[in-house]
C-alpha cells in the first residue's frame, strides 16, 4: 500500500474508538447518484419547474404530496434496484472487528444496514426510506416496495392519509434521537475519524473531525474530490471508497 494508505490503516490498528462519516459519495458505486456536484440530483430544477429542494421537503409533502412523491418514489425505487457496494461491507467488516467503530451516515438509502453494520452502532442522521408510516393514524407500512407500486401518493390501508418514509426533507429538523446519539458518542471521544464521500456541507460532518483533531486523535477523508475539508484531515486520500476501504481491511485483518 502507498504511504496514506499505510498511516491510515495504522491508526485504525491501533484506535479502539473510532467513528466513519459517510456520505453520497460512498453510494456512487452502486449506481446511486450524488446530491451535489458532477451529475448531482440537486444541481438544477425539476421538470415540474421547481428546485428539488422544494419538490423534496417537508411544505410540499404537506401541501401537494403527489409532486413531492413523485421525486421521493424515485429516488426510492433507485434504491431498491441498488445494492450495498464493497465500501459498505468493507466498513461493516470493520465494525465486526472494532466494536467500539460508529458509523454516522448522510445516506438514507439503508445499505449500511444491509451490508451487516449493526443497527445499534449506526446513526442514520438524515432518516431512511423505510418503513412507510401515515402522517395521519401513524399505520406502519413494512412493503415500502409494494406502495411504491400504487398510484402516489401511497395512502394509508387504515384511514387513506398520505403514507410517508421516516426521512428528513429538506426543511425538517434532524431527529432528536440520532442527535442526541451523536453527541452522546462524541462526548466520551474518539480515536480516530474517517470521512468517506462527504463534503463539509453541515456542521454536524464538521464538528466530530475538528473535535477529534484538536483532542490529537487522527484525522482522515476518502473522496476523490478535493475541497475545504481537505485541508482539515490529517490524510486526504482522494480515491474511490469502493477501492480503497478493502485494501485497508486486507491491512488490518489480513486473516
């Protein structure tokens, strides 16, 4: 392996608390768009006229369900046509070895969960896609494949309110739970931080890699872009996660 590669699977060896940040970027290989940047689903308007920020948030679910489910049902459906990629099950095989490794994922597309990172150890900070619920009667509605199958927007078996995945749109507040998570986790500290396929958009990515940096943990981000979190991170590796996280768990555990 190269000299990045080296030091950060060093640290990995030798961390016994360490947090991975993931974002869109980590999806890519497996056929799942990015939000921003070169072909990002969130660089221009919709076909209906408006930003998808608008189409996606909280408002226009209220308001005019069947547009915002329109954009909902397809970044859905790209999910349930997509699987986990090797980054993901790299990652999962960290936690397997490392039970003091958290993941703090931007993604609600649940390959965390299905590449076997345990559910207990993963903070979704964005939500997820499913289970389908109603914002009406609060009716859980497991077949999220099978809704997306009916005319949108999906309605409720139990009363017919509007069916809606535990994501946060965009003008949503977080969910307290994962927060309050988030900071309970970076309260007892960690060793060492990873950033995989995010960007310093929102401080919550932020705030865990300066805090870990100023308490001399190590610091380290896998992009292929080059950006102002760049300059934050001890190593920038700016390669694909799918390559390189199975490198490093070959020189971590080349059993």
């Amino acid at each position: 392996m190269n000299e990045p590669l080296t030091r950060v699977a060093d640290a990995l060896i030798r961390a016994n608390r360490i947090l991975i940040i993931t974002g869109a970027g980590l999806s890519v290989d497996s056929g799942l768009p990015t939000y921003r940047g070169i072909g990002g689903l969130y660089n221009s308007h919709t076909e209906d006229g408006v930003a998808i920020e608008t189409a996606l948030s909280g408002p226009m679910l209220r308001h005019e369900p069947a547009l915002c489910w329109k954009y909902l049902a397809q970044i859905s459906r790209a999910c349930v046509a997509a699987a986990p990629n090797r980054g993901h099950l790299a990652i999962a095989e960290l936690q397997r070895h490392k039970p003091g490794c958290w993941v703090l994922t931007q993604n609600i597309d649940g390959f965390h969960r299905t590449a076997g990172s345990p559910p207990e150890r993963l903070i979704e900070i964005h939500g997820s896609l499913s289970p389908l619920f109603c914002m009406e009667c609060g009716y859980s509605a497991e077949d999220r494949i099978e809704y997306l199958s009916r005319p949108l927007p999906p309605r409720c078996d139990a009363c017919g309110g509007v069916l809606r995945p535990p994501v946060v749109l965009f003008e949503e507040m977080l969910p307290e739970a994962a927060l309050h998570r988030l900071q309970t986790e970076l309260a007892e500290g960690f060793d060492a931080v990873i950033a995989i396929g995010t960007s310093a958009s929102f401080a919550y990515i932020v705030e865990p890699i300066l805090k870990v940096r100023h308490a001399g943990g190590f610091t380290a981000r896998i992009d292929p872009a080059i950006d102002e979190l760049s300059l934050v991170v001890d190593v920038q590796i700016a390669e694909r996660a799918s390559d390189v996280l199975p490198q490093l768990i070959r020189h971590i555990f080349p059993d």
